[in-house]
C-alpha cells in the first residue's frame, strides 16, 4: 500500500502489510502508531496496547458492553478490540485528522454495526462537547509529532477528562516518557484533585531508566484496580510492573501542575 500525505498533521501516512495474513502497521510521519489486524480484533502486537486492554478487561462486568471515549484514533486497534470483546458498547473516537480516519475507514474498514464513531477533533474540543457523566472509560493515546499533545496534561484537562467520566469511571493515558520522567510527573501533580487514585504500570526496563517507553497512567476518583492489573502483569506475555499509590509518590512525585496558556488551550 502507498504512502499518502494526512491532511490532519502533515505527515506521511503509510499503511504496510505485515507477515500476519489481514494485519497492517499503521505508520504516521515514519511512526508505528498502530497495527490493526482484520482477522482477529483481539490480537494486539504492541505491549502498551495489551496493559490499555488488561485495564478495559478487567472493568465492570467482563464481555458487557461499556461506554468508552478515545481521544486519539491511528488505526482504530483499541476500538476495534472493545467491539470485539464487548459487542454493544458506545464508542466515540476523537481524531483531528480527517485524511488519515478515510484512508483507515477505506483500507483497514471497521466492521459492520461496530458503533464506534470517529469525531475530527483535537481532544479539548471534543471533550468540551461531552456531557457530564457520559463514560466508562476515557482513554487519552494521541500524539502529534511523537508527543502527547500538551494540553491534554493541563489543570483543566484533567477538570475536562473527570467531568466526564461516571462515578467509578477511570482515566488511562498512554503517556511516552523516559527517566527522570517530567511528563508523567506533572500529569499525577494534575490528578491530585479530581482524579486523586492512580496506578502507574510500564515496562521494568523503562522505569530502571534503561530506555524511554509507554507509560500507562490510570486515575480514578474512587479507586484503580492495583490488585487485578498486577496478577494480569505478572501473566502477561511482556510482563510490566504496576505501581500503586506509595511507589507513584515516591517514583513520580514532585511533578509542577500545567495550566492552559492563558486560560485557554491549544487544540492538537
């Protein structure tokens, strides 16, 4: 398949077939951001994607159907596997780049009667036009350039991203990272108020501080699930380390609160 140019960002987006018969990376600006595979919605190739989903299994009642908003879309993975393991569930994805949501919708189609629907916003955008209350689950994996977009990591972020969630709701948020860790530092300062419970899980390699990585962070108002997602670490094909509240304070405390510029924010 050939290279295209996302009107979203302006980066190249190329969609290659891999050696899994029906699986495709999805590469943006020379980036993998996703890899979507047809056949089977369940299989997820990259490790931060498979601990998002270990947090999604393990909410609620397992296979009942869930309300989940994505703010950040690429190919679609998450959504996908959310259909496939929870048929019936809401799914409402906001993604500003319009050429590159066709050229997954038209190359990598969703499935039938998935439900899931793509918005082209920027997350604050997007957010600001949910009600209160709305979701189960909010799942923050955008990126613009490689980074996550800074005003998803704000005060008024994290206001936006609890309003919306139920009581119980959880925040995960794809965070990359590396040490001393300046990113995921500030996002837990932001949290302390309204999303105050939070669990850190990554690769070992990643918090020794060996390599930059994906940093799930997961924030709830009532509690996180400590216990459930460190027995599926233990388990898990890569396995990963969850921290809980003592070691997030200790490996990630210290952080300084973000605030929109102005009062306002930037849309990515």
């Amino acid at each position: 398949m050939s290279d295209e140019t996302g009107g979203g960002t302006g980066a190249a987006v190329e969609i290659v077939a891999t050696e899994r018969p029906e699986a495709y990376l999805v590469r943006v600006g020379g980036r993998d951001q996703s890899l979507v595979d047809l056949a089977d919605p369940r299989h997820l190739a990259f490790d931060y994607v498979r601990r998002i989903a270990d947090v999604v299994d393990d909410h609620a009642t397992p296979g009942e159907p869930l309300r989940v908003l994505h703010v950040g879309g690429a190919g679609l993975t998450l959504p996908r596997y959310v259909h496939a393991t929870r048929p019936g569930s809401w799914q409402v994805v906001l993604e500003p780049d319009e050429a590159l949501t066709a050229r997954v919708r038209a190359e990598l189609p969703l499935p039938r009667r998935s439900g899931i629907r793509v918005r082209a916003q920027d997350g604050r955008t997007g957010l600001s036009g949910v009600r209160d209350d709305a979701v189960d689950l909010v799942v923050v994996d955008a990126f613009a350039d490689g980074e996550v977009p800074g005003d998803l990591v704000t005060l008024e972020a994290v206001q936006e991203l609890a309003r919306v969630l139920v009581p119980g709701g959880l925040l995960l948020a794809n965070l990359s990272d590396r040490a001393p860790f300046p990113l995921v530092r500030d996002l837990v300062a932001a949290l302390g108020e309204h999303l105050p419970h939070v669990l850190v899980a990554a690769e070992p390699a990643t918090l020794r501080a060996r390599r930059a990585g994906n940093l799930l962070v997961v924030a709830g108002a009532a509690g996180v699930p400590r216990a459930a997602l460190a027995a599926r670490a233990r388990s898990a094909g890569a396995p990963y380390r969850v921290l809980d509240d003592v070691a997030v304070a200790s490996s990630f405390g210290g952080g300084r609160v973000r605030r929109d510029p102005g009062g306002t924010h930037s849309g990515c």
